[in-house]
C-alpha cells in the first residue's frame, strides 16, 4: 500500500471555527501513482470544549467535487482517525486532490497544521457530506493523507478488484490495452 497526503503529526500551528454547520478542512496533494484509494486518515478534532461530533473523512476534487467520504467520529482534541471506504475510488497518476474532513453539526472545528507550501482550504458547507466551500485558504499543511493501492485501472467483478483494460480494434484485429484517463489537465494511461 501507498498514501499520498500528509503523514506527519503536524504541530506548527492551528486553525479553528467555533460556530459554523458543516465545516470543512482540506489539504491540497497530488497522486504520486495511479492507484485504488481504500482509506482515509486525518489529524483532526472539534473546537475545544465541545465534545466529539459525528463526520466525515473526505476525498473532493481539485475543483471541489465530493469524490468519496466515510462517516467517523471526530475527536474533542486533536488525533489521528482513519476511515476505511465503502466507496474505494480509482485516481490516475498526477490527479490533484483535496484530502480532509466535514463535521456534522455546529461544533466547530480545530485543526492543527505544519508550516509548508500546501493549500490548506477551510470553510463550511449546508451539505453534509457535500462540496468543498473554499471559503478561505492559507500556506499550511494538515495532517491528511490517504492509504492507495497501486496500480492501473480496476473493476469490481463481485469478489475482488481486477485489472480492467479495453479491447482496440486494430484493423486486423481486437488488442486489450490500459485504458487513458483524465487527471485534470491531460490524458494519462490508468496503469
């Protein structure tokens, strides 16, 4: 297994909301391999003094579209929680991702960060799990990441995941080759 994200405890400095419905936080990475995301750690917590919240650990795109999420129990101080996903997703190599978590209710939230060149996007959203509300953002990295299993692309086949490829037709005849997928800026092979 690999991660992208995040993995070290942060320690260098905090952000906080103490009101908001939804609020989100979210580190800016990129996919150092194509691979099947399987689970999802954040260094996280709610605003001090109020208790822990029911939430989610989430994947959203580089434009803020929800990819994935999984409930969790988000802390009252700060620790590392990981959810394993229902949802695994597929992402191709150099796909730009924003990797964090959304809690449920008004508690708030409280986010330790290391001082690094990352976007660390935080704000709130009345969708809960929904898209990422970039409401403002900062030159900081939060303890993020996600647990991926390399490879091309995979399917499904009701037991297992396998390695899915598509059949060209050559002009004489039908050849099975990795499929090409768009990471956001160009298309790329999905192996």
């Amino acid at each position: 297994m690999s991660t992208v994200g995040y993995t070290t405890t942060p320690t260098n400095g905090f952000t906080e909301d103490a009101s908001n419905t939804g609020d989100q936080v979210a580190g800016k990475f990129t996919m150092p391999g194509a691979g099947v995301i399987t689970s999802i750690s954040c260094y996280c917590a709610t605003y001090p003094g109020q208790g822990a919240q029911t939430g989610y650990l989430c994947i959203w795109s580089s434009a803020g579209a929800l990819l994935t999420s999984q409930s969790a129990t988000i802390p009252s101080s700060p620790a590392w929680v990981t959810a394993t996903l229902n949802n695994n997703i597929w992402l191709a190599s150099g796909t730009v991702i924003y990797i964090g978590w959304q809690i449920t209710g008004t508690h708030g939230y409280y986010c330790k960060h290391d001082t690094a060149n990352n976007d660390l996007t935080f704000g709130h959203s009345a969708t809960i799990p929904g898209a990422l509300a970039n409401t403002s953002s900062t030159s900081a990295t939060p303890g993020a990441y996600a647990t991926y299993s390399p490879g091309q692309a995979k399917v499904w086949n009701g037991t297992a995941w396998v390695a899915c490829g598509v059949l060209v037709w050559t002009g004489s005849y039908w050849q099975l080759v990795a499929p090409k997928v768009w990471n956001g800026t160009t298309w790329v092979p999905g192996g």
